[in-house]
C-alpha cells in the first residue's frame, strides 16, 4: 500500500511505516497468513493462522499500527476483501461471514448463497463485492443490493471460479479449474 508495508520473509514479519523507520516490530518465525488484502488509502486486514497468539484477524490504517480484532480471535479467514472506503469483508474456515463497515464488525446473520461456498471475494474500485464459486461468479452491487451471477454450464471446469481481479476498464480477469476468463466489460467471454 502507499503509507506502509508488511514485509513477511523466511524470519518473521514487520510492519514498517515508511522507508526508514519501523513503527511496529513484529518478528514471528513460523508466520502462517492465511489472507492478507491492502487498499490504496494504507489499510489493511490479514488473518494468521499460526502462531496461536497471533492466531486470528488483524487490521491496520494509515495512522493505527496493526492491531486484533477481539471478536474475531482465532477465526481463520480463507478469503478476505478490503474496499477503498473501508469496508472489509471475512468468509471464515467455519462458513461464517463477518462484515466491517464503519469500523465495527459483525457477523451476518443470513448468509446468501453466493458467499456460503465462496472460494474468493474481492471489491472492485466502485465498492462492487464479487464472488467467485465452484457454480460461477456473483456480483453484488451494493448501491441497489442487486445480485448478477455468471457461469458457465454444469461439467465446464471454467464453472468453478478460484480467484478474482477486476481493471482499470471494468474486465473481470478470473481464475478457474479450467486457465485463465477474462470478461470483458461488454461481456464477451474470452478463455486461456
């Protein structure tokens, strides 16, 4: 990110402020991050796995060392998504989903099934969730609370979506069992 950077190497971790000086030294050998995403205004969440007294979730912002997060103490995350404005999102090992938005965190209480079995989700610049899946991909546009969902047909190994990035342009670049789909912002499919 722009105001600061997790370094993780075969000795530990450190989260540095800037280019000189180390605001929070933190060396741990044996480092497990299970998911780790920044966003362009110095914010961060990461779930470690291992050791157990950094099992869990942390975050960080431009001006706050990274900190726990108490109710979240040793959940596991398999997929985290960090928005420009702050909002973060959790699927945790346990097929719970937990929401920050505001800086408070919650669980949420009916999960749609899009995120029951999702193996990925990633915000887009515009706040957008995406969600990728063994049956395909969802977007949830969170303005109007509307859910689209793309696949492809049942025994296609593109049906089973594993990681998602969106451009500048508004292409959906997604990694599938089957290679590389890139949906172009018209909606032309194109495969690897």
């Amino acid at each position: 990110n722009q105001d600061g950077l997790l370094v993780v190497s075969t000795d530990g971790a450190e989260r540095i402020r800037d280019g000189s000086d180390l605001a929070d030294r933190r060396h741990l050998t044996g480092l497990m991050v299970r998911s780790l995403v920044t966003n362009g205004k110095g914010g961060g969440v990461a779930s470690f796995g291992f050791p157990l007294e950094w099992s869990g979730v942390w975050e960080w912002d431009s001006v706050a060392r990274m900190r726990p997060v108490p109710q979240l103490r040793y959940r596991l995350g398999r997929s985290l998504a960090l928005a420009e404005d702050g909002t973060a999102m959790l699927l945790d090992s346990s097929a719970e989903a937990w929401l920050r938005q505001d800086g408070a965190w919650k669980p949420l209480e009916s999960l749609p099934e899009a995120l029951r079995n999702a193996t990925h989700i990633y915000f887009d610049r515009d706040g957008n969730l995406w969600v990728a899946s063994p049956k395909g991909v969802y977007l949830l546009r969170l303005k109007t609370n509307y859910w689209t969902r793309f696949t492809f047909p049942s025994g296609d190994a593109r049906r089973n979506f594993t990681a998602l990035l969106t451009t500048r342009e508004g292409a959906l670049w997604a990694g599938t069992n089957a290679g590389i789909v890139m949906i172009g912002p018209d909606g032309k499919v194109q495969s690897t």
